[in-house]
C-alpha cells in the first residue's frame, strides 16, 4: 500500500505534491513550521520537527509510511541526513528531489566558496553594499564585518534585532524574477551578491540580475550529503515510488 511522506519547503516538493495530489496518491506533507505562513499544499499536511531521526522513525511507524521523498532544500542537511538514519532504522525506501547546483555561465562572475565562514572570509576589507540573499538563519556570522551595507531578504519581518548594523531588509517570499532583482540591486546600489548554491529556478533570479549588472557573485557550495538516491524529475520520483501503472501515466 502506498504511503508517502513529503518532506518539503521547496518549489520541487510544491510541484510534487501537486502532481501527487492529482494521482490521488496517498501522501503527507511535511513543512518545519519556519515561516509563518507558508504556500498551502494540495495535501494533507503536518508541520513542526519530528523530534531527530528517532522521532521520524517513529512517525514513520505510526504512520505505516512506505516511501519517503526528501524534497527539501540541499541547505537543509540536518533534515537530509534525519531522514536517511530514520529510514535506514524502519527500513524505509528513500529518494530525494533535489535539482542540481547551478554552474556559471558567459558573463558569470562567481566565486566558489564551500561554507558561509569562507563567504564571510572572502568580502573585501573595504566598505562594500552586498545583497546578502541567505535568508536569516545564517545571518550572525556577517557580524564579523560590520562595515558592509547589507541588503537582506526575508520571508517573514524579523522578529528581533537583526546582527548586523548597518542592514536594510526586503520582505519577499520568492519564486523571483530577474528583472525585479536587477531593479532591486539597482535601487540599493548593490556591487555585491552573497547566495547559497540553491539550485533550482527560485532563487536563480538574483544571479542572472548580476550577471546583468556585471556583479561579482560569492556562492556558497551546499553542504555535503551521504550517498542516497536522487531523483532530477517528477518522472524519476513516480518510477521510484513505483506506481507509474497505477497512476495512470
Ligand atoms: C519554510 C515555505 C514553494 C517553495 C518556494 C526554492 C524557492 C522560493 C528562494 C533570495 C533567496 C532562501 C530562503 C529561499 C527560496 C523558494 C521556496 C525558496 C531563499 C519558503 C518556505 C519556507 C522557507 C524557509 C526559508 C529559510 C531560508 C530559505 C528564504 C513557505 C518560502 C534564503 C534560501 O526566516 C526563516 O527562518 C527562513 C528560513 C530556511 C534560509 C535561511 O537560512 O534563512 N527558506 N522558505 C519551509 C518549512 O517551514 O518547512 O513559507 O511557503 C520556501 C522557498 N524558499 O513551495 O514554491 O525552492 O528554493 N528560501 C536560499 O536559497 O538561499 C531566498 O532571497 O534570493
Ligand atoms: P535543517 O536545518 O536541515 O533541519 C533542522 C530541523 O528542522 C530538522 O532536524 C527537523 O527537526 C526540522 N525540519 C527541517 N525540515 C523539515 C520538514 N520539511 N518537515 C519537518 N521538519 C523539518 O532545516 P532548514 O535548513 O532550517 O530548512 C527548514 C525548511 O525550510 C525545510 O522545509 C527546507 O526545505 C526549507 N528551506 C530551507 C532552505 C535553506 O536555505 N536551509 C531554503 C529553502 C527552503 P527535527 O529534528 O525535530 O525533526
């Protein structure tokens, strides 16, 4: 009997779910409860950590789920990696969604660096006006230079003080457009983009509006994952869950 779990929060997982949901396949959605009002899904849907891998297990049993789909952001690593002890532990298959890394192209000026303390480390000494689009959690280790104008972008107003002293924040939800992020980076006088190798089409925007504006761009490689299955396309997820016949595709 097919039973699956979602773990979402991605423009992949919404396209998943939408596709899961038009099957009528038996799934749940997972969200972490990070924003406060997040995308509604066409699935039932669960929010709030599972309480570690031990926990997942758990749900894993109690829900009788058959297949987990790790559709969640290659940034989110601790989930990532619950997800594979847990399914390891109830003897779950497993198969994460997750798009490639974003390589440069012509006109692309990047610079690779493999964690955000490398980023902090590769901003020039002098006064700069960077576009710090990592969202909050990984915000306070930019203390560590506080001559920098920063521009941030967050889904949700934040709730405190932010660590940063001179900053300017942006409220947005994306998917995002390249020509809303050019007039964007125009309008703060940005020379300087700091983002996390995302992939994926949502957060590409502000990389192509730099390449416009002939910006520098410092990436941020994703963290490294154990070995798991992966699949590229919603196809590679419906082979994987097995069920192409029944689903009518
Ligand atoms: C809570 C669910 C969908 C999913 C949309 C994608 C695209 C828009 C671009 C910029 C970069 C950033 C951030 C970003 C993008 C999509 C996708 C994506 C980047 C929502 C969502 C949740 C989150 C969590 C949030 C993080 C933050 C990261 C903002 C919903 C909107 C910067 C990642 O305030 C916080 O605590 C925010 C936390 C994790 C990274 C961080 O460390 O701050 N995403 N983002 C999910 C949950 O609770 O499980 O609210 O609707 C989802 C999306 N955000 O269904 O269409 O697929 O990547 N999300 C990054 O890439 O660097 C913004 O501004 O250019
Ligand atoms: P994380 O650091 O990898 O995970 C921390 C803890 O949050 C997990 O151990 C788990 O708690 C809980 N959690 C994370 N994702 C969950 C989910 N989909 N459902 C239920 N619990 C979840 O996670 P994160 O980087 O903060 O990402 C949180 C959410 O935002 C995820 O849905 C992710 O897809 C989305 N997102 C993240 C980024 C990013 O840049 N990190 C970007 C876009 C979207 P327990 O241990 O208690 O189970």
């Amino acid at each position: 009997m097919t039973r699956v779990l979602l773990l979402g929060g991605t423009s992949e997982a919404s396209q998943l779910a939408r596709e899961l949901a038009a099957r009528r396949v038996d799934a749940i959605f997972s969200y972490a409860g990070r924003t406060a009002a997040p995308l509604p899904q066409p699935l039932p849907t669960r929010t709030g950590g599972f309480g570690g891998s031990e926990g997942l297990a758990r749900f894993l049993r109690a829900e009788a789920i058959s297949h987990v789909v790790d559709a969640t952001h290659p940034f989110a690593a601790q989930m990532s990696r619950n997800a594979l002890a847990a399914c390891a532990a109830a003897g779950v298959p497993l198969c994460a969604f997750e798009r490639a890394p974003w390589t440069a192209g012509p006109g692309d000026d990047w610079r690779h660096v493999p964690d955000i303390p490398a980023a902090v480390a590769a901003l020039p000494e002098s006064p700069a006006r960077v576009f710090l689009a990592i969202g909050r959690q990984t915000l306070a280790p930019f203390a560590a230079r506080p001559q920098h104008h920063y521009l941030l972008r967050l889904v949700d107003p934040p709730a405190g003080p932010l660590p940063l002293p001179d900053v300017a924040v942006v409220i947005a939800r994306g998917p995002f457009t390249r020509a809303a992020d050019e007039a964007l980076l125009a309008a703060h006088g940005i020379g300087l983009v700091v983002a996390k190798n995302a992939g994926g089409a949502g957060a590409r925007a502000k990389l192509d509006a730099a390449r416009a504006l002939g910006l520098p761009v410092i990436l941020i490689d994703r963290p490294a994952l154990p070995p798991r299955r992966i699949a590229r396309t919603v196809g590679e997820v419906l082979d994987f869950l097995a069920h192409r016949a029944d689903l009518g595709v």
